[in-house]
C-alpha cells in the first residue's frame, strides 16, 4: 500500500466518526500515513457520553440561529436571483461596508 497516497473513503469516514465520539475535531490528512496516526490518536482518547455530545449540537444549532448581529448571516431579502447570477439587492445600510 502507497503510504503517500491520498486518504481512503473509509479512513476519512472512520475519522469523522471517531472525531464525533470523541468530541474533537481534526484536521483533513493529506495521505494515507498521516490519516493512520490521526486514527491511531482518537482510538486513544476516552469517548464523551452521547447526551453531552448532544447538548454540545443542541448549543451550537441554538447559537448559529440566534446569533443576531452576525456579519455573515445571510438576511431575507439581502439579494436576488440564484447561483452564479445572484446579486445584492440594494447597496450598504449607512455606516456599513
């Protein structure tokens, strides 16, 4: 097996599984090798529970609905049309850019 090839399928499904139970995140590997050690290092962390895991979602869906000044935020009415002719619908509000 070619250690520098690009991560499996299966590597990065196991890794999004393990990073899920372990409550952590990581970093997309760049080959094969380096998805073998980051499985190798979730394998070895303790698991948190599934009702923590589940306030953890709960807090972020919350916080990403309600975040109310957020700059990215897409807002109703904010632009027109569809994919690549999509535009904004009126200029900046005063004071912003």
């Amino acid at each position: 097996m070619d250690r520098l090839a690009k991560p499996t399928a299966k590597q990065l499904r196991y890794l999004r599984v393990l990073a899920d139970l372990t409550g952590t995140t990581f970093t997309p590997p760049t080959n094969r090798e380096h998805a073998s050690e980051q499985i190798d290092e979730l394998k070895s962390r303790p698991p948190t529970s599934r009702a923590d895991r589940t306030r953890e979602r709960a807090a972020l869906h919350r916080d990403l609905d309600q975040a109310p000044r957020d700059a990215v935020r897409h807002r109703p009415g904010e632009t027109t049309g569809y994919g690549s002719s999509a535009r904004w619908a009126r200029g900046p509000r005063k004071g912003e850019r």
